[in-house]
C-alpha cells in the first residue's frame, strides 16, 4: 500500500515521503480500514508518540495522521462491533502507525459507525476537533443550559465546533479570534464576537466556561472572568493561573465510540457542520504539512473517492 512517512525527526516536514509499506495487521481488537479521507496536525511532528511506540521504542518510518473515515477492510481476532464493509470513522492511536495511508489499523474502540449519507472528506474533519469540543464542554465544564461560555479559536477547528455543540445546549455563547474570523463565529451560532488584536476580552463580564486553546496571556486573563463555580478548560498547556473559586482542567482528548456515534449524528441531521478546507490526494500530502498562508477550515488528504 502506498503511506506517507517519516523517517527522520530532524528532518521535519522535509522528511514525509510517499513510500510503500506491507499490508497493516490487524492485532485482536483491531479494525483495518481502507481510507477514504484523514485529517493531520500541522505540529503532530513534534509529538513524542510520532517517533516512539506505548513502551518508548523506535517505530520509526511512522505514518502521521489520526483522523480517518473510510470502510472496514479486515477485522482482528476477537473484533466485535464493527463489521468488514462497515463505513467508520475516528482516531488512530497516538502511538501506532496512522491514517495518511491506503490502509491503518486501528482499534475497534476507536472507531464509530458513519451514516451512508455523511461523506468521508466531512467525517474526517471532526474526530480529534469534535471530541475536544465535546469532553471539554460537556464532560470536563459540565455545561448547562443557559450557562454562558468564552470560546477562543471560535473559527478554527475545535472552537467552531465547540460554538456550535454549545449552541444546541441552549448556552449563552462568546466567540473570539481575530477580526476576519467574525462572520464565520457568528454564522455558525455564537451570540456575541471579540477581535482579540483590536478589543478587550475583559469586557465580556464573568463567563461560566472558558474553552481555551490558545494558552499563553489569553489563558491567564480568561481565568479572571470565570465566576464562582465555573470552568476554564484548555488543550494548550497545563494552567499555571487558576480561577479564584472555580476549576481548571487541561486535558489531551482521547478516543471515545459513543461521543463519536452523538457526532455523526449531528453531521447527519445537519446540526453540525465541520469547516472543511483544501482537498489534497495523498500523492500531495506532505506538501500540506508544510506551513502556509492562514485559509479557514481544515485540510483533509482524499485517499480514495468515495
């Protein structure tokens, strides 16, 4: 099968070839899917799990890339759940080989179901960014309806999806981001909008929740409008400012089949709506890694058409 892959951790970007690799094979609870669309992280790079497996060895050359939707090709020993032709989507483990390839397997647990009428370019834009969203409203905030939330990043992956989810639970929503990203957060659901670069988040008033994904300043001034009670949650770095009586949580979102299968049926009913950018085949995905100029939405690599 044909795979991008790293060999050489110094060589960053540079190093991502297009090469070919051996059929994956699927251990005991494994699925291996043949891939239709994935989604990567710019930085996942730098990750440790990119250049190492769970016990700290080698497994270098690594196939980057986490997000994937496609249908199931094989099953493990012991899979039980899934079935060979089933369209899925969902995560690759952090530390195993990923899904900017022809085939990945990955565990039966990570993946969830995907409605015939969801397309896979779209199921492959939501995994990690709509299960940060989710754990980190509902799970970590705890939020409720009529509670107000601070989105920062309300235009980018995680965020426009974290308006969006927080806007069908009947909360009161703040976006932020920068001025061009205006129209786009108040298109997709939130009630009010700040330019972090011209105006000042101080004079939203308290908030319930803070979502932050931006860390640095902006996290520790958000952590002052937090009334007593509420949350700020981040997926930045751990908080070093904490609310005067409220909580704070940093987390790393982890796979989760039922939050998948709540997604997909938002995606299906039209109550969500990922920001999709550039469509790139997989024969260019190493050119998308490489920094370019700011274009909305996520790049997704078509691997095979639908």
């Amino acid at each position: 099968m044909r795979a991008i892959t790293v060999q050489d951790r110094d060589a960053g970007v540079g190093g991502l070839t297009l090469t070919e690799l051996p059929y994956p094979h699927a251990a005991e609870n494994d699925v291996v899917v043949r891939v239709h669309a994935a989604g990567f992280t710019p930085g996942e790079l730098t990750w440790p799990g990119t250049w190492t497996d769970r016990a700290g060895r080698d497994r270098t050359p690594s196939v980057p890339g986490h997000e994937l939707s496609g249908v199931v090709a094989g099953l493990g020993y012991g899979t039980t759940g899934l079935s060979v032709g089933q369209r899925v989507f969902g995560l690759a483990d952090w530390t195993r080989d990923g899904s900017l390839a022809e085939y990945v397997a990955v565990e039966a647990r990570n993946l969830a179901p995907l409605p015939a009428d969801v397309d896979h370019v779209t199921a492959a834009a939501v995994p990690i960014s709509g299960l940060t969203a989710w754990q980190a409203l509902f799970d970590h905030a705890r939020l409720t309806t009529g509670q107000t939330v601070l989105v920062h990043g309300a235009a980018g992956g995680v965020g426009s999806l974290a308006v969006q989810l927080a806007r069908e639970a009947g909360a009161r929503v703040i976006g932020t981001g920068r001025a061009d990203d205006r129209d786009t957060a108040l298109g997709l659901g939130a009630d009010t909008f700040v330019d972090l670069q011209a105006e000042r988040i101080e004079d939203v008033g308290e908030v319930d929740v803070v979502l932050d994904v931006i860390g640095g300043e902006i996290l520790d001034r958000s952590t002052a409008l937090v009334r007593p009670g509420g949350t700020v949650v981040t997926i930045a770095h751990p908080v070093t400012v904490h609310p005067v009586d409220g909580r704070a949580v940093f987390f790393v979102v982890e796979p989760d089949r039922a939050r998948l299968a709540e997604l997909a049926a938002r995606l299906r009913d039209g109550r969500l709506r990922p920001l999709v950018g550039p469509v790139r085949p997989l024969t260019e995905a190493a050119a998308a890694f490489a920094p370019q100029k700011r274009t909305p939405g996520k790049t997704i690599i078509r691997v095979a058409q639908d």
